[in-house]
C-alpha cells in the first residue's frame, strides 16, 4: 500500500464520518417535530474481499514470503434511510399536523441512540484523521531522506 493510497483512505473516512456527523446533528434537531422519521446513515466498505479470500491470500503470502498482506479499501456512503419504526401518537386536535382523529406522531428520533452513534462517529472521523496525519508525516520523512 503506497502513501497516497492510505491518504485516499483517511480522506474517504473523514468524508463519511463527517456526512454521518451531520445526520446526526439532523436527527437530534428534529427530536420535537412530529412526524419526522429519523434518518439511519448506510456505510458500506469499498473492499469487496471476502474473509475467506483474505485469509486465503494470508496463507498464500506468509507461507511463501514471509510477510503479511495489506488490504486496500476504504468507506463509503451508500445512501441515507429512513428508520421505519414509528413514533408516538398523541392527541393534538389543534395542530396542523394531526390526522382526522386529532392524533399527531412524534418522532422517532432516541436521544440516547443519536449521542451514542455521534461519538463512535467522532471517533471514526479521529481515527480517520489519524490516518491522514500519520501517512503525511510518512510522505515528509520520506521527502526528507533524498536532501
């Protein structure tokens, strides 16, 4: 794995990390607005290797050189969803959003499952910061070994 390739990497992070960030601070600002669905982020990985053809690859790589293998891969957003479950119904004759019967929905947003999603996503943009910090200094040590 080259330099770039980890900074390609560390970038995709810090972009993904970042937009599930951002849904979040979304879904905690609509945690009063009746009928707001929350919105559930898709991550997926850009590596398509199977584990077993990781393991295979391995296998095939400390038998016959001695040396681990390196993955390339990354992250990526698939798309946004919205979380089926529905929210409360509560009797608000008078608002603008209640149905026939007077009933509004709440929303579905949990304020506990939105701060806890937040950090792990803080901490995965960290992670992916950390990423691009290390593979840069990687690059100027290795800028300065020619002078």
């Amino acid at each position: 794995m080259g330099i770039f390739s980890a900074m390609n990497i560390g970038c995709d992070g810090l972009k993904v990390h970042g937009m599930r960030l951002d849904i979040n601070s979304r879904n905690i600002a609509n945690l009063d607005t009746p009928n707001y669905s929350r919105k559930i982020p898709l991550i997926v990985a850009t590596d398509s290797s199977s584990f077993l053809s990781v393991m295979n690859q391995m296998k095939q790589s400390v038998v016959g050189a001695g040396t681990l293998p390196y993955s390339t891969g990354s992250v990526s957003m698939a798309g946004i969803v919205e979380d089926p479950t529905l929210g409360d119904k509560i009797y608000k004759p008078g608002h603008p959003d209640a149905d026939e019967n007077g009933y509004i929905r709440t929303s579905n947003v949990d304020p506990l499952v939105e701060i806890t999603d937040a950090i792990m996503a803080q901490r995965a943009y960290e992670a992916s910061l950390a990423i691009l910090t290390i593979s840069k200094s990687m690059a100027d040590r290795a800028a300065a070994i020619g002078n």
